[in-house]
C-alpha cells in the first residue's frame, strides 16, 4: 500500500540514537553506528523522532510500505520490556564491572588532579576567559571520566575542560563551542566520548561548533568502552 513513512538520510545521520529513543514503536535501531528503519511495519506515520533528530537525516515520503501492525508493535513492546530498561536506550542497559584492583600498596599516594579551571560543566563555563589563551581544549562526556581509570593522567593534564551530557543537558552545546571557539586562540579540540548512542550528540556537537567558527583547529575524538577501554 501505498502510505507515508519516514526516510533517513545516513549520509546525515550522526549516530546519536536520538531517534531511536524516540520512536516509541521500535521501528528504528542503531545498527553500525546509523540510524536505520529495521521495521516498516512497525512505523506509524507520525513522526515523533523527526523533531528528535539533531541532525536533521530524518524526513517523510509518501511509498509503497507495509501497513503499520499496532499489534505487532505492542507485542514487541512487552517482550522489549522484559529485557532492557524502560527507556529503551543502549546507554542505560545495566552492567555489573569485575576488575582485580591495580593498587596492592594500600600507602600509595593518591593521584594529583590535574584540572586547571572550573567550572568545567558546558552550560556554566565562560564563553571568554584567560584559561582559553592558546589552549589545548578538551570536551569531555560525563561518565567518562568515571569509566576511565586514569582520566586525569590522560586526558585532562594540560587540557582546559568542558564537560556535558546531550542526554542530560537542554542547552544547545554547538553555540556555546562555537562562541569558544571564534572569541579565543584554542589550539586543538579532543572529544572523549563514550561508547553509547546518545553521546554521539556530543561529538557532532563539537563538528557543527568547528564548522560554524571558521577555524581550522585539530580535532581528535577517542571513545571509551563501558568497562573502561580506549576503542
């Protein structure tokens, strides 16, 4: 029949996953990092993860497609259910980590932090400040810090940080980097994200920002596993 149902543009698509979050039929999944509809039966027609898309990769078009089946959806919901949080995010399935501790010397002495400025949270941070003057700039996910041992050592030594959540936060990060970016001398940019969908909004934050400045400034993105690995 024909009827009309979403098109997503891969080309555009960030990976996210806000989408699929979003669609709260299931009709779209995360898969090699894009966003795809694996299930056209099971898309309405309506819309929700098109005003979800920070990327704008997501459309209408009026096709041949399979009749949206409610029934099919409701019974994939309820299974879904049993198996991972309400939510529906990849990003808050829950884990239990078992690590051997590194540290058999109970007088070691603890780590120095190596954090020049605060604040550091993106939404609290001065667009113009001295800290920024010839900066190695770092842009940090919330957990990463948390799932990665030796955060400090690695990546915060020498680096002015900003640290956000596009899952958690309202704010719109592009502007504010952009605002950064344009008003001061930063030298490189690092993005250090984690492995989950939705911290992809983070990532594609820092691009748009760099696109926007007019800046040719160098940028490194390094994802971090759940348990604490460099991917």
């Amino acid at each position: 029949m024909i009827r009309k149902i979403i098109k997503i543009d891969e080309e555009k698509c960030n990976g996210c996953g806000a989408c699929a979050a979003a669609c709260h039929e299931g009709a779209i999944e995360m898969i090699g990092g894009k966003a795809r509809l694996t299930r056209e039966d099971y898309c309405d027609g309506l819309g929700d993860c098109l005003p979800a898309c920070p990327a704008d990769a997501i459309s209408f078009e009026e096709r041949d497609a399979p009749a949206y089946d409610e029934s099919a959806v409701l019974a994939a919901k309820e299974k879904k259910a049993e198996q991972t949080p309400a939510c529906g995010c990849p990003g808050t399935q829950t884990k239990t980590l078992y690590r051997e501790s590194s540290v058999s010397d109970p007088a070691v002495a603890p780590v120095d932090s190596q954090l020049r400025q605060w604040p550091v949270q993106m939404k609290l941070v001065p667009v113009k400040a001295p800290y920024y003057e010839n900066a190695s700039l770092l842009v940090a996910a919330d957990c990463t810090a948390y799932a990665y041992g030796n955060f400090h050592h690695d990546f915060i030594r020498n680096h002015v940080v900003l640290v956000g959540c596009p899952k958690l936060d309202s704010i719109d990060y592009s502007e504010k980097l952009t605002a950064i970016l344009r008003e001061n001398s930063i030298r490189s940019v690092t993005v250090v994200r984690m492995e989950v969908p939705c911290c992809g909004g983070l990532e594609y934050a820092v691009r748009q920002a760099l696109q926007a400045s007019g800046r040719s400034i160098p940028l490194q993105v390094v994802t971090i596993s759940t348990d604490g690995r460099i991917l």
